[in-house]
C-alpha cells in the first residue's frame, strides 16, 4: 500500500490534517507500505516556507515520519501541462475562452467505492464540465492531485470527508488519461463538543497549539487514532505499537469526530504519570533552561494533567508570585494570622529541616489549636505560594527549604497586621 498525506500549506497544521496525517501513517505502518507526504503548494501567494516548514515541524514533533518526500506539487507543473495537453490531444478537453475544461459525460453516473462509506454514486448531469487549466496554462487542484496520485503510485487516497465532492472529477481525470484509480476512504469531519465544525472557539486549533499547551505526542497521537476509530467499546489507551497492529480502515467510523480538549488533558495526564519522573524532569529542564527541577516533579507529577501544570503547582518554588487577592480574603481570616504566627514558630524549631520534621510540627500544632487542618495549611499555603494551589504543604515547604519558608511567612504576617 502507498499512501499519501498532501496538506496545502496555508497555515498550522490543524488538527484534522495531523489527525489524516496519523491515519496514513497506521496504514503504511501495519502493511508494510509507503507513507508520502506531498506538499500541494500551487497556491504560491500562501504557501510560504515559513508554512511549510511548519507542517514538518508539526509532523517531526507528532513522531509520523514519512518515507519519500516532502515533493513539491509547485515542482511538477511541467509534468501536469503535459498531460493537460494528452487529455486535450485525445479529445478528453477543450479550450473554453483560454481555460481548458474536461468533458463530462451527458448521461451515466460515477461510483466512488469508499472504504469508510460504501458506493457514493454522482449523477454526470449534476456536474458540468469543469476547468482543469487556467488561461494561463496553470492546472487546477483536480487535475493536479489526480495525475500526482497516478505517478506516485498511491493505492490508497485517506483524507477528508470534505473532499469528497471532488472524487468524482478526480476519478473522471483518471479515467480519461487511463490510470487504475486508487482506493479511497473519507474520514469524518471533526466537531467540537458542541457538535458544530471544530474550530479556535473550541480551544486549541493546530498541532503547534497543543505542543505550547504542554501536551504530549504519544498522547496526542492516541487521542487522535480515537477520533473516528476504535477497536473495541471499552479500550482507550494504546501504545505506537498497538496501534499498528490493530488499526484498520473498516473500523473508521463514518459519524462526525467529537475533538474534546478535557478528554485529551485527561488522556495526557495519564501519560505523564506514567512517565518516569527523571525522565519529566529532563523535559521540563530542557524547555525552561532550569536545572534541578527532579524533586519537584516527584511531587507534582500525580497532579498534572499537561507539562505546564508542574509550573502552576510549583512554579512558585523557584520565584515569588503576586498574592492572589480572592485567596488571601477568604483564607486569611478568623484567627488565620495568629495561626500562621504559631505555624512560624514551630517551623523554625523544625531539625533537620525536611518532609518528615515538618510533618510532625505541624500535625502537632494542629492538635494543640485543636482546628481542622486546613484553618492552619491553607494560610501557610496562600503565604508560601501566593495561591492555593500547591503539591502537599509538608513537601512543599520542605521543597522551599526554611529560610525562604519563613521569610514568606514574615511577608504575609506584616501584610496582615496593616
């Protein structure tokens, strides 16, 4: 099987191309195929390189390498003039005020056989003779992609539902220059939650997004596979591996795709917990330039959904943040400063000063204010991080270690008192 991935470069690659991308990258993988990528760029005003260089950003990071390629569809208008010219030699076009149009049939229909949804039959009277060339000599995208698709060898076109009304005129251009079309197979159309067309409004739009949102590819390249495909009622998570080996064309759904970026958190976060914390840590340090970050993570880690959330839960270990306003009023209130002043107090009593010496202390003091816990950590918390968002209040005021503990602290108690 030889299949092809074809973007236009317009933009980011959204994630219903890199969803096309994943399904051409299975079907090549599991037969033992070719997986293509061609870059259909005749639109020379938008296709710039800077797009083009970010669908193989976005392809390179998402782990879907390709076997021939990247080919310039711009590169081959030679080739396409040529056969321009064939289908209007042999009678197949004509010229119309300079634009050469293919003749469709008067009478008779053409079949699409579709894998995903059977025989979709287009009556030839409902198509007018199309133009295949610009005045110019330029071809157009029918023409184009339909003698590429020939050349290239591809068996398989998997791609979206929203070209299908093209197919008919793409299999009218093969057949008229002899060509055995390739198989096809339409996926569904991706929606948001809300079930209209997946668009920014539903949150992340392209692969780029998701990367800066601190997701992860094998996470991304799961979630994905499910959009539209499914093995079984209950399975969810799959390895690379068993993706391949159970993926199939047949089993494609022919329903709107439901894109929900809360499903896709929930799935990464289950990806990151799995991750070895060393590992984690590696790639937070890589992307911030920090070193040391280890212990963090090991303390973050079964709280984050994304890569980013390791900043919001300790991100304030490392600088101090504004005192968020709400959490300040609602915690620091009804003898919360005078417990914050005894927390300080046992705290600095506190040796050595690590996890379990804090543990006790303030389990301890606790029992002696004789409060629920929270009217104690809470107050610790808001004063230490800024917010009430934070790994547990022993490591983490372990983690800020107590100098820096107790300084904070200092700060919140001479807030309170004005």
């Amino acid at each position: 099987m030889r299949v092809r991935f074809a973007p236009s470069p317009t933009g980011a690659l959204h994630i219903g191309g890199a969803r096309t991308a994943l399904y051409n990258w299975l079907v090549a993988r599991r037969s033992g195929g070719q997986f293509v990528l061609r870059i259909e760029d005749t639109d020379r005003e938008r296709s710039t390189k800077e797009n083009v260089n970010q669908i193989y950003d976005a392809l390179i990071w998402l782990g879907l390498d390709w076997d021939e390629g990247p080919i310039s569809q711009a590169m081959r208008i030679d080739r396409h003039r040529e056969e321009i010219q064939r289908l209007l030699d042999e009678g197949h076009a004509y010229m119309d005020e300079g634009a050469v149009r293919l003749r469709v049939p008067d009478e008779g229909q053409t079949t699409v056989r579709d894998v995903i949804r059977g025989e979709i039959v287009f009556e030839h009277e409902a198509i007018d003779d199309f133009v295949i060339a610009r005045s110019d000599g330029s071809p157009l995208y029918n023409l184009a992609v339909a003698v590429d698709d020939r050349d290239m060898g591809i068996t398989h076109v998997v791609r979206g539902a929203d070209h299908i009304s093209n197919t008919p005129r793409q299999l009218m251009i093969l057949e008229a220059l002899g060509a055995r079309p390739p198989v096809y197979a339409h996926l569904p159309l991706l929606h948001g939650p809300d079930g209209k067309k997946l668009s920014k409004r539903h949150g992340a739009a392209s692969v780029q997004e998701l990367r800066d949102r601190g997701y992860l590819p094998a996470a991304i390249r799961n979630y994905l596979a499910l959009l539209g495909w499914g093995f079984d009622d209950s399975t969810e998570f799959f390895s690379d591996q068993e993706l391949v080996a159970n993926f199939s064309l047949e089993r494609v759904s022919k329903s709107p795709a439901i894109f929900d970026e809360q499903k896709l958190r929930w799935m990464n976060g289950r990806y990151l917990r799995e991750m070895d914390a060393s590992e984690l840590a590696r790639l937070l340090e890589e992307q911030s330039g920090r070193t040391g970050l280890l212990p963090a993570v090991e303390v973050t880690q079964e709280k984050m959904q994304t890569v980013d959330d390791f900043w919001t839960l300790a991100g304030w270990l490392y600088e101090r943040r504004p005192t968020d306003e709400k959490a300040w009023s609602k915690v620091m209130k009804d003898g919360a400063a005078e417990n914050l002043a005894r927390a300080r107090e046992a705290l600095a009593r506190v040796e050595p000063f690590d996890q379990a010496g804090v543990e006790s202390a303030l389990t301890g003091l606790v029992e002696e204010l004789d409060v629920k816990p929270g009217k104690l950590y809470q107050p610790i918390r808001v004063a230490i991080t800024g917010g009430t968002v934070s790994p547990g209040i022993f490591e983490s005021v372990a983690l800020l270690g107590r100098d820096e503990t107790l300084a904070r602290i200092d700060d919140a108690l001479a807030r309170a008192r004005q």
